[in-house]
C-alpha cells in the first residue's frame, strides 16, 4: 500500500503550487478585511513525521495557538493552522489595534480570539478551494477552532485516524505580511493529515499508484 511518504519532488511541487495559488486567495480576502495591501507566500511544503512536526514548533510541550478544522467531503481530514503565541498576538494586534492583546491572559478578548478564528477560516478556506480545484474534489471546511495548548496535545485529535495509515503529514509554510515589509512578516505552519481513505482520490489526483 503506498503511504504519503511515496510522493516524490514532482508532486511535492504540485502541493507547493496549490499551495501559493491559496496563499494568492487568502491575501486577497485579507487585504479586503483589513482595508491594507497583504502579501502571502509559501517558503516551504513538506512531508513530516509526527515527531518533525513537534519539532517544527518547539516540541510537544511547546504551548501554541491553533485553528482546527475538519475537511468534509470527498477526502475528509483535519488540518491545523499552527502559531507561536508571540506570532499569534502580534497578528492580533495588527488585525484589532488591540496593542494590549494577549493570550496569556485569564480572559483574552473575543475580538482577538474572533480575529485569529477568521484568520484560520480565511486560509483554509483559500488552501481547500485551491487543492479542490486542482483535485476536482468536493472539500469543505467545517466551523474552525481555536486552542491555545501544547502541540502535542493539538495534535493528538488529528493524528489517532491518521496513525492507521502512518504518522505522517503535509506541512505547509505559511508568511503573511503587509505589502513590501517581509522582514514583519507572521510565519505559522498548516498541517494537512488526510483521513486514511482520503489518500485514495488525493494520490490518485497526483497520478501516483496507491494499492
């Protein structure tokens, strides 16, 4: 049977692709939102395994905010949009004006934690509609949601169906900043972890044999 790790660097560069043409979406639907040109790139999309993941961001105890949604549809699977809590205040804070805004405290106002909700149903969004356009598969995402944990607790509810297939997952690089101002730019990651029998129509979309 093959496994996600099958995907050489041709369809790695396909998921890269997908990728910018939803970062290209999103950065239109966020420069409309916040009324200010923004600039999304994708620096990086790679296969991981869990333990690479926790890595990606400081290790399993390392307290991060994510945004979690379910995909529906043709190929169901979970994916998380993944910051460190300075990244996501700093967002926050650009995003409401909020110069006060923090996570660490008792009561985080919903403004804030609405701002960063929006923020990962913006991208999702855009990464969905573009991986199905690219697929032809039918994908939603369902209503996301906010945590702020460990990553490795986060990431315990999407890899328990994963792990049947194999405790691996795509991750992609995501770079959000203002028009000509790169060196501000808010760096998290997406973590795509199909459902075991969504790799059938998505390797199948990437022409490679799965048996």
């Amino acid at each position: 049977m093959a496994t996600i790790r099958d995907l050489n660097a041709d369809h790695i560069d396909i998921l890269k692709e997908i990728g910018n043409i939803g970062a290209g979406n999103a950065a239109t639907a966020l420069s409309q939102l916040l009324n200010k040109k923004i600039e999304m790139n994708v620096p990086n999309v790679q296969i991981v395994s869990f333990d690479e993941m926790m890595d990606l961001v400081g290790g399993a105890e390392q307290v991060v905010a994510a945004v979690f949604l379910r995909i529906e549809g043709e190929a169901p699977g979970s994916m998380f949009f993944v910051l460190s809590l300075p990244q996501a205040e700093r967002f926050v804070k650009q995003m409401t004006g909020d110069a006060l805004f923090s996570l660490a405290s008792p009561h985080p106002s919903e403004l804030g934690i609405s701002a960063l909700q929006e923020l990962g149903n913006i991208l999702a969004g855009s990464y969905l509609s573009a991986l199905a356009d690219f697929t032809k598969l039918t994908l939603y995402p369902s209503v996301p949601a906010l945590t702020v944990d460990m990553i490795g607790a986060i990431l315990q509810y999407g890899l328990l169906e994963l792990s049947r297939v194999g405790d691996y997952a795509i991750v992609i690089d995501t770079a959000v900043h203002e028009e000509q101002q790169p060196e501000d730019s808010i760096n998290g990651h997406f973590f795509l972890l199909p459902d075991p029998d969504s790799f059938v129509p998505i390797f199948r979309s990437l022409g490679v044999s799965y048996e």
